[in-house]
C-alpha cells in the first residue's frame, strides 16, 4: 500500500470517528469512535506511512 493511501485512509477515519461522536451513530459506549481511533494508531505504525528518508534514518540510527 502506498504511503498516500494509508494517510488518507487514516484522515477519513478521523473524519468517521468525528461524525459517530458529532451526530451519535448508533454507538454504545462511543465504540465505534474507539475503533477508528484504535485502526489510525495501527496504520501508523505499519512500515509502509513513514517516508523512505526517514526509514533510511532510522536504520542508520540503530
């Protein structure tokens, strides 16, 4: 996957989770907020959303 798409991914994820919040979607307990929340912390960790440079970096910093 590309690093655009995983951002833009995660931007309409924080825009999902601002609606739920906004306007109640059928949530109990905000869980679907949560989620969304919980999917954009795992996106960015996934090797793919950091640029090359700073991957590069990050390995020569090791």
């Amino acid at each position: 996957m590309r690093r655009i798409t995983l951002l833009l991914f995660q931007l309409f994820l924080a825009l999902f989770a601002g609606y739920a919040v906004l306007y109640d979607v059928p949530n109990e307990y905000l869980l679907v907020p949560l989620l969304c929340l919980v999917c954009m912390f795992f996106l960015a960790k996934h090797p793919d959303s950091y640029p090359t440079e700073k991957r590069n970096k990050l390995v020569l910093d090791a």
